[in-house]
C-alpha cells in the first residue's frame, strides 16, 4: 500500500470501558512515547490484516469487533512525504497480554491519559475516537515533528 512517497500504517485501540490500552515504545520513531499498537502496512496488506497481525505482536491478543475511524494523514514542512494510519478501535480481544521487545503495556483511565509522553497530535482527535465517531484528521507538522495545522472532517455528521 506505499505509493509515490506515502506510507500506509495503522493504529489501534483497545478499549475496555473507562480503560485504554497504551504501549510505551522502546524503539522506533515512537520511542518513549506511549501509544496504541500498530505498525506500517506490508505490501499485498490490507489495513485490517496489518493491525489485526500488529496488535498480536505487540500485545498478545487476538482482535475482533474493529471500528474504522477514518485516516490520520501526516504532512511534514520537510518534504519527507506523507504517512497515512488508518485508525481503528475495539472492545473486543482475547488471550493473554503481554509485554513484547517493542514496548510495556499499561491500561490508563480515560481520564488519566498520559499526554505529556503521548504524540501532540493524538489531543485533537482522542475523544473523537473514544466516541465511536468516523473522521478524517489532516495534520502539517514542522521540522521538529509539531504540528503546525490541523484539519479535522467529520464523516458522520448527525
């Protein structure tokens, strides 16, 4: 799913009542941060396969139940190009967690998210995800990884 400079990833929330489940990254550009599992898109992938395949290896649970969000599209001032993760979330999972050589696995209340070591951009749409609500998100960051806009398209308006 690469194509002319973008790169496809995925995202995913496992979420069980007022509780979701972040890993802090020991590796990679999420490194330190804590974040939802999920990882670049393989060729011949398709998003709901790499997220289902990426939550088990970073988690040790199986996924069912995947709500679609929409996109988060990334565009930096640098001209690296532009990375696409299709988010997703769920309630529904099974097996044993487990922590993996990518990161430690943490449930935080909602209303205790760890912001500081989270991405910046993750204060704009988190809610939209917790939810239940389709969007889009366009965001612009500056050299440094900031975001320097955000454009946030609801897809099902009521």
């Amino acid at each position: 799913m690469e194509d002319s400079g973008v790169q496809e990833a995925t995202l995913c929330h496992i979420i069980n009542g007022n509780l979701v489940l972040l890993k802090e990254a020991t590796r990679g550009i999420s490194k330190g941060r804590w974040n939802g599992p999920g990882g670049k898109i393989e060729k011949g992938e398709s998003a709901e396969e790499n997220v289902r395949r990426e939550v088990k290896e970073e988690t040790g649970l199986d996924i069912g139940g995947l709500f679609y969000h929409g996109i988060l599209r990334f565009k930096d001032t640098s001209g690296r190009g532009i990375m696409n993760v299709h988010l997703f979330s769920t309630s529904e999972y099974s097996g044993s967690q487990k922590d993996t050589d990518e990161g430690v696995l943490r449930w935080f209340s909602v209303s205790n998210l760890p912001w500081d070591a989270m991405w910046e951009d993750d204060r704009f749409w988190f809610w939209l995800m917790l939810s239940k609500r389709r969007f889009n998100a366009d965001f612009v960051q500056n050299d440094e990884g900031r975001i320097k806009s955000c454009v946030i398209s609801i897809l099902d308006l009521q």
